[in-house]
C-alpha cells in the first residue's frame, strides 16, 4: 500500500513563531487565567477538595470527548452521543436497581449497547450518503425515545455500592476512582490516535477521504469503526457518571453532553472538516469548561448564564480557529 503523508498538527517544519506557539497553548494558558479569576473572585474556590471535586466531575466529560474527538478527525459529527450516554446509564441503573443483573454483566450490556448504537450511526452515514451531523439528528430522536422506553420516565436510585465505587470511590482514601479511569483511557487513546497505523488512517480518512481510498485504505469500514469505538468510550462515560451521582434517568443522564465535548473539541482547535486535531488540547479545554462551570457556580452564577458564556467562548473559538487558517 501506497505511504500515507497525514497532516498532524504537532508536525509543523522549522522554527514556529510565537502566535503558533501561542495557539498551541491556549488552552492551558485560558486554563491558568480562569483558575486565577475564580481564586481572586471566591476564596472557597481555590481549595483542594474543590479542585478535586472539578476533577471527579469531569473525568466522564473527559472520556467521553475523548470519543467525540475521534469522529471529528474521521472527519464525522455526533449529534446523538447525549442519548447514547441516556440509553446506557439508564439501562444499567435499571438492571442494577430491579436486581436483574450483577454490576459486570450489567456493565458490559451497556457498553455493548452503546457500541451497536454508534456503529448504526456510522452505518447509516455511508448508506444514506449524508453527513453524520444531519444522520445523528436524526438517530438523536431515536435514541431518545429508547431511553425513554427503558426507563418509562423513572429516576433509578438504590444503585449498589461496588458500581457507585466507580464514580464515588478513592484509592488510598485519596485518589478518586473515575480520574484514574479516565487518566488511563485517555492515555490509551493518545497512543492510538498518536502512536499507531490506526490513528494515522484516521487520520488520513478526515483529512482527504478521496486521496486515502486511492491509497488503499477503505474509508467507510475506518468511519464505522471510529462510530463504534467511540460507542465504547461513551458507555464507560455513562457508566462513570451514573456511578458518580448514583441515579440515572432519561432527561439529565448525559443530554447535552455532546455539546461539550464538540465545544471542547473545536475550542482545542480539532478541524471540523476532519483531519486535524490533539487530544491532550481536547482534554484540557474539557477542564477549561469543567472550570468555568464550577468557578461560576461558586461565585453564584447559575445554570443559565454558564450556558451563555459556554456558548460566547464556542463562537470565540470558531473566530481564532478560522484566523489561524486563513493565515496558515
């Protein structure tokens, strides 16, 4: 098979000048600034349980952009992955709640789901010939109403205390179970997207779909594959962030998560065309929104105004990504 020549975007020849080493780092500098203004604003926010607890808070955020991140270097958009998240927390949680199964085999129902779940996704986006933003509209709807079947619009509580250990528990009384899940998972996925032929043709399939099947690769099976992994990551995040609160339910079980993980993934600079795109930026903008939740919170902001700000910092991400571009 022919080499491929994939863009990545760490790969930039010769000396760089400071804006493309100030775009690199943009987001753990908007990182360092909004923990200075929530620290001067609020003396309660700066404090270790607090940072802790926006660690805990996000680590099914983080793995769950780690999924999203992938589609949108293949190239695609998931507009469903909230509902994805909805059908496998509640699913679980009614399962673990009523008794029906153990936590293992109850866990790995829903991962499975969920997989089968983002592969129909990435089936449908070859077969009808439409983008996935447009065909995961769609499956969103449908998703939905099988969440909704499963729970039958009940709030599942009782969950057990093994399953709640993954989203509540420490190690060593200190060290919180979920970060350490997520820590690994997006390790694993740094390697892949990173390190390995399968990132590189991921890679290459956002980046020129036509010039990647002339070289051999077969570009539908490598779009369904990245539906279906990130249909695992997705369940692993239901699981984590039904574990953490220790309820689920169809309307608040994961719904507009997506929109997160996307804000992040274009705040990191992950090409909506595909092709483009790190994950620990990904990552870090997960947190940047994590803290701006939190700190805004915390100085008594509620829920409406942080929708605003999430919503003021994508359009400004889109302004600085279209800058870069258009000077590149």
């Amino acid at each position: 098979m022919e080499k491929l020549s994939v863009h990545k975007p760490e790969a930039a020849a010769g000396k760089r000048s400071f804006g493309k080493i100030f775009s690199d780092l943009s987001m753990p500098i908007l990182l360092v600034i909004l923990l200075i203004v929530f620290t001067i604003l609020s003396k309660n926010f700066f404090s270790p349980t607090n940072l802790v607890n926006i660690l805990m808070q996000n680590a099914h955020a983080a793995v769950c952009a780690c999924g999203i991140m992938m589609i949108m270097v293949s190239g695609g958009c998931d507009l469903s992955i909230g509902y994805q998240m909805s059908v496998s927390a509640v699913l679980v949680a009614k399962l673990l709640s009523e008794g029906t199964l153990g936590v293992v085999p109850a866990m790995i129902l829903a991962i499975v789901l969920c997989m089968a779940l983002g592969a129909f996704n990435g089936i449908m986006g070859i077969v009808l010939k439409s983008h996935t933003m447009i065909v995961t509209l769609a499956t969103m709807s449908i998703f939905q109403g099988i969440s909704y079947l499963i729970s039958g619009s009940r709030t599942y509580h009782g969950l057990p205390q093994s399953y709640m250990f993954l989203g509540q528990g420490r190690i060593f009384g200190v060290i919180p179970v979920n970060v350490v899940i997520m820590l690994v998972i997006v390790v694993i996925m740094a390697v892949i997207m990173g390190k390995t032929s399968i990132g590189r043709k991921i890679y290459a399939a956002g980046d020129n779909p036509e010039a990647a099947r002339l070289a051999g690769l077969n570009v539908k099976k490598i779009k369904i594959l990245v539906f279906t992994f990130a249909g695992l990551l997705v369940g692993i995040a239901a699981i984590l962030m039904s574990a953490r609160s220790g309820s689920a339910d169809s309307g608040t079980s994961g719904p507009g998560i997506e929109f997160d993980g996307i804000t992040a993934g274009v705040l990191a600079g992950v090409a909506l065309k595909g092709g483009e795109g790190t994950l620990w930026k990904v990552i870090v903008a997960v947190y940047v929104l994590g803290v701006l939740s939190n700190g805004m919170q915390i100085i008594g902001l509620g829920t409406y105004p942080q929708y605003i700000a999430k919503g003021l910092i994508m359009l400004l991400s889109l302004y600085m990504s279209n800058r870069n571009a258009q000077s590149a």
